[in-house]
C-alpha cells in the first residue's frame, strides 16, 4: 500500500513543505533545523507515499540495530496531514515495521509530539504503536504548561517576587543579546549541574537567523543591564521556554517572576505604556521538563516553581517495541 523512502537531501523542498501543511508538525522538523548537527546522528528518516502523494514523514536516527524518532529533537514521531486516517495508520506501522527488519533494524525508540503542539487531533499513531507493535510505556516526563488566558492563580510567593520586580524597576523586552544571556545561562548551568547548554552560543545564533519568527530572547532588565531571560521557541500552537535563566541579582529580583507575568499578558515589550506590542497567537506556553534519568527523578523544585506561575503537567512520553 505505502511506498517507503529513506530521506535523502534533494528531498528536503518536499520535507519542509509538508512539516509547514501538517497537523502536529512543529519548525523542529524543518531539515534546517535537524540538520544543524547532522554529524552527530545517523539519519534514517523516512517518507511515506500514498498512490504517489506524501502521506506522512517520520524523523528518525538509527544507533546500531536502534531506530530512533528522533535523538536530537526533543519529541517527534510519526507527523501527517488532515488527510490521515486511523486504518491507514494502522496499515502503515504494520508495513514500516517490515521494512525495518528487512533493514537490519530490530528495536524502535519512538517519542511522539505531546498534543499540545497539535494543531488539530493527531494521535491516530499511539493507537497504532499499541495495537499493531505491542508497544510499552518506557518512560513519561512531565513537562508543565498553561493555557494563554487560562491560567492557575499564581502561588503567594510567585506574585511577591513578581511585584518585588515591579517595585524595583526591572524591565522585559524583546532582545537580539544571545551572548550575555548565554553567559548567564552557562554559569547557572555549571554551578549547579556541571553542565554546559545543549546548544552553544554560535548554534543558536545560526538556528535564530534561519528562524526568525520562531526563535526569540526575551530579557530581564535592571539599572540598563541584563539579570535574566528567557530563549522562546514560537510553533503554531505552542510558546515553549527553550532555555530559562537569571544572575544572582536577577533571582534577588524576581526577574523570572517578571518574564513570566509579561508572557502571560500577551505583552512582548514593555520598556514603556506607549511602545507598540504583540499579542501571542499561540494556545500554551510551555515551560519545559522538570524529570531527571529519564522520568525517574521528579525535580521538586523546580515543578514547584512552575506549577507557582499557575502551569499543570503534560506528559512527554518514550515507547519502545522489539521487530
């Protein structure tokens, strides 16, 4: 029924293309942003084609005997259009699983988009990955989000700290700084968890300037210097927090706690009453995980102090099944 293709870069037109028109695909899968460290992965994605017409992508590594949807990406598996149907679906694991191990490829790692970044109801593939590969629940993260408009009431501490900012000047507004906020964020990074940022400051300024529209710092502001920020990953349906750091300073000021307010009243810049503003066209903002090991460790802290800006859980779940 289907016509599998491995994805090959003079394909890379109709990728986009059909990412852009899709019902749960997010700028993530554009091939501009995949392959900005292609050197780390071995790409095996893959195209499906229904009676000549592309039907749906899947974006996918492969370790060995491992496929992976994807490694670099923060959730991905399969993405289609209106057109997809449940049965078809179906039809279409039965026919990858078989192509896949005539491929050597005897394990499936598969991350799927959470729905909120779902333009329209898009999970005909988690009934397919149950029913037809017997998959199994390997590990759920929590993500926290909330919905533009519809947010909790903020936790007593959260609304101190926010006014703290208030009080003490601090200002948020759109910036083109990556270098500083990437000193804060490297140092917070390193002084608590020996880490450095997924993405270095070059990386991220080269993915900026291929995604305008979709990448974008907001900063805190104090005394004309930057104490904190926020890097924003703008989908269709979705603000997501990329990256989310302040300075000692910044933390003394409740400058997070200030982003946040803004973020939530729609407000992009706010250095004074009368400068133009833009609203938010997205449903959700995202503020990232807060697990640790895969699921296992729930980072108390830190969801406490998401969960205080009126956020609730979205699960970022990882399914495995053996060919």
């Amino acid at each position: 029924m289907f016509e599998i293709v491995r994805y090959t870069s003079d394909r890379q037109k109709e990728w986009n293309h059909f990412v852009s028109s899709s019902k749960n695909g997010t700028f993530l899968f554009d091939r501009r942003y995949m392959d900005y460290h292609a050197d780390r992965f071995h790409d095996h994605s893959l195209l499906f084609f229904l009676k000549g017409r592309l039907f749906a992508i899947l974006p996918a590594n492969r370790v060995g005997d491992t496929l992976h949807s994807h490694q670099g990406l923060t959730y991905g598996g399969l993405v289609t259009d209106a057109c997809a149907t449940t049965a078809r679906v179906v039809t279409l694991f039965q026919e990858m699983n078989e192509r896949l191990k005539a491929d050597g490829i005897r394990h499936v790692v598969y991350r799927p988009t959470p729905w909120i970044y779902h333009r329209m109801p898009a999970e005909e593939d988690l009934y397919a990955i149950v029913e037809v590969c017997k998959a199994r629940l390997e590990a759920r993260e929590v993500s926290t989000a909330f919905a533009f408009g519809h947010h909790q009431k903020w936790a007593t501490l959260r609304t101190r700290c926010m006014k703290k900012a208030l009080r003490e000047g601090v200002e948020v507004k759109w910036t083109d700084d990556y270098p500083t906020f990437w000193r804060i964020l490297a140092n917070n990074l390193m002084r608590r968890y020996g880490l450095e940022p997924v993405h270095t400051i070059h990386e991220i300024q080269l993915l900026q300037t291929r995604f305008p529209e979709n990448i974008k710092l907001v900063g805190a502001y104090h005394k004309g210097h930057m104490v904190g920020g926020m890097v924003l990953y703008l989908s269709m349906q979705v603000v997501h927090s990329q990256y989310i750091a302040a300075s000692e300073e910044g933390k003394q000021l409740g400058a997070l706690d200030m982003i946040v307010n803004r973020l939530q009243q729609n407000i992009a810049s706010v250095e004074t009453a009368e400068e133009a503003h833009e609203a938010f066209t997205q449903s959700y903002f995202d503020f990232g995980k807060s697990t640790e090991e895969h699921g296992d460790v729930l980072n108390e802290n830190l969801i406490h102090q998401k969960e205080g800006f009126g956020g609730r859980v979205v699960c970022y779940d990882t399914y495995t099944w053996e060919l």
